[in-house]
C-alpha cells in the first residue's frame, strides 16, 4: 500500500475536494436523512464553485489526504461560524476532517488533525471550536483527549431534519505549540 501523504489543497483541487467532501458527508450522514433532502444539502454544502472560492480565501484552508494516487481524507479549517456568544473574530473552528469509509483508522486522523491545529496556530495561541455530531461518540472522546470541552449546543439542519450539534471549544491559553501534543 502506498503511503499516505497530507498535502495543502489549492482552487485546482476544487473538483476533488468537493467530490470528496459529498461522498464522505453520504458515507457517514445518508442514513438521517430524506434522500431529497440530503442531495440539496449536498449540493450546496460542496457546490464546486463555492469550494473554489473558499480554496481561495487566505482566512481559510483546507488539506488532502492522499494514498495511492486518490484522496481518500480532507480538512477544513477557517474563522469559527459556530453560533455561540463566545466566539469572537480571533477564533479558529476546525470545520471538517473526514476520511472515506474505506479508509478510516490508522492514525491518519491524527496526523491531519495536528497539520490544522499547526495552521490554526500558526500566528500564535487562540481558541479553537469544533461542532460535531451529538451521536458521533469516537470523534467526541477523540477531541477531549485534545483538551476540547462541551460549551454548547445548537440545530444542524438538513432539509427537515434538525441535528443536535455539540459545541466544542480548546481555549487559547490551554495550547501549546508542540506538534508532538497534539498528535
């Protein structure tokens, strides 16, 4: 098997990504949801021209994880959207991190999540929210085990499905710059 590389995705991987980003959503989400509902969702959370766009904001990133000759993970990174009364324009928000069904364990998730924290603070220690899926146990216990703490909770929705959401959030003055930490 070829190892694996994580790389920084430019707008020509736009294609990529956001082909990626909806077959992972699908693969990890496609049972909560009216198919209607999931494919206008799909649609406009990795419509191609809006994930060009954000490949080209410098206020955002996004990386590719890729083994033999396929993207087979991704990231997303950017100022916190998240809606809580805390959040404020220095915060950072790790938006997605997903790996295709195929593909998952390993470790890889790790590495990719230390290569956005490094980029997150890069300019220096700030807090960092994650929203994740109140039923997605693994990824919570994962992100506690890097310092991040439930500080709220909001409705993701998809068509008429509404998902309860946890905020999650690592303080600034909590991080320290060693990437070995937070592998």
């Amino acid at each position: 098997m070829t190892e694996a590389v994580i790389r920084r995705a430019v707008p020509a991987d736009a294609e990529t990504l956001a082909t990626l980003g909806a077959r992972t959503f699908r693969e990890t989400f496609e049972h909560l949801y009216e198919p209607a509902d999931l494919q206008a969702f799909l649609a406009d959370a990795y419509d191609l021209d809006r994930t060009r766009a954000e490949l080209g904001d410098p206020a955002k990133a996004s990386w590719l994880v890729e083994a033999g000759g396929e993207a087979i993970g991704y990231a997303s990174a950017g100022p916190c959207g998240l809606p809580h009364d805390d959040v404020t324009a220095a915060c950072g928000e790790l938006k997605r991190i997903y790996f295709r069904k195929d593909r998952q364990g390993g470790g890889l998730g790790g590495k990719l999540f230390a290569e956005v924290m490094d980029w997150l603070l890069a300019t220096g220690p700030r807090t960092i929210w994650i929203g994740v899926w109140s039923e997605n146990f693994g990824a919570q216990r994962f992100y506690e085990r890097h310092g991040f703490e439930k500080a709220g909770e909001y409705g993701f929705r998809v068509g008429k499905t509404v998902d309860r959401e946890f905020i999650l959030r690592r303080p600034a003055e909590s991080f320290s710059k060693t990437r070995s930490q937070l592998a």
